[in-house]
C-alpha cells in the first residue's frame, strides 16, 4: 500500500495533469500533512480516510454503471474502503468493482491519463454519520479511475451493498449534481 509521501507524489503528479484543480485539492493537501500512512487508511479515522472507486464504461464509452447504494440511498460508481490486504489503491478498486459487481479485473481496461496507476481524478466528499456502524460524519478522499469494460450488459451486484444497477447514457448525466462535473474530465481521458 501507498505511504503517505507516496500519496503526496500522487498528488503532485496529478496536479501537473490538472494545475486547474489546486484549490479544490487543497483540503486533501492539508489531510494528508495532519495524517500519518496508517490514519490515512483506517475507517476509525474520522479526520477522513483514502477510498478508491471505478467508473465504468461500457464498450462503445456512451454509458455508465450506476449501482444505488444501500446505505447511501444514491446511485454512485462502484468502489469502497481499502484493506490492508490490498497492494495498493488500484488494486481496491479493482477488488471493490469486483465485490460488488462480479465483475473482475480481466474483464476491464484501464484507462489511464498518462500514467497506468495515476487516478483520473481525486475528490474529497463528506460522508454522514452512519449511527448503526458508529461512525462519525467524515470525508472520504475517494481516488477514482476509469474503466472499459467489454463484457455483457447484464451483471450480478452484491446485494448485502446495493438494491440495484444500471447502465445510464454519459449524455443524460449532464446536469447530475454528482456526475455532471466528471463527464468533461471523463471524455478527455477517453480521448487521450
């Protein structure tokens, strides 16, 4: 797993491909200067803690897979908390996108930006209490990559996370409050 001044060259790598995004990624900055390489990961570390997530395209890249999220009540991309067991943040969202869509890493390109192990993007994003877990409101520093995926439309979600998939058309999420943003960034890449 990364350490902590790995992240930060992470970090570093990733703002020389996006200069435009210094203040949004400020708070992480500071995040990851107030923690050190075991905060960074542990789910008991209300300061926040690293996630990883995919974005999954389907093979002709014009839709998406949503799961709707149990807990959350929101459809969102597959992904999760890191384990100590995996070897690193791609290698979680590999096993998340596996959790919780049966769909494994053979079956998925990744689309990289440059480099094969650099997100296409990082987003900090406040997750509520959740008081059945006993967890505090905190941030998740979600470190998400982008997919191709060529197998069949038809999947099996891990019901225990979710209620539900879906595959959603990129140009219908336009306007998504949660998406929306992500389409330009996501396009570019594709185009790369």
């Amino acid at each position: 797993m990364e350490d902590n001044s790995t992240i930060k060259e992470i970090l570093n790598q990733y703002l020389s491909l996006y200069p435009q995004e210094e203040q949004r990624q400020m708070e992480f900055g500071h995040y990851l200067d107030r923690n050190t390489t075991e905060q960074l990961y542990t789910r008991k570390n209300f300061d926040g803690h690293l996630t990883a997530s995919a974005f999954i395209l389907n093979k002709s890249l014009d839709h998406i897979l949503l799961i709707h999220h149990k807990s959350l009540g929101k459809w969102l991309q597959p992904g999760g908390h890191i384990d100590a067991t995996d070897a690193n943040i791609l290698a979680a969202a590999y096993r998340e996108v596996l959790e919780e869509t049966s769909i494994a890493q053979e079956q998925l390109t990744l689309i990289s930006n440059g480099t094969n192990t650099l997100p296409f993007d990082i987003d900090s994003h406040r997750i509520p209490e959740n008081i059945k877990k006993k967890e505090a409101a905190h941030y998740h520093h979600d470190f998400r990559y982008l997919f191709q995926y060529a197998g069949a439309k038809n999947i099996t979600i891990n019901e225990d996370e979710s209620l539900d998939y879906k595959w959603v058309a990129l140009a219908a999420l336009i306007e998504d409050d949660i998406f929306g943003d992500m389409l330009e960034k996501m396009r570019a890449v594709v185009m790369e």
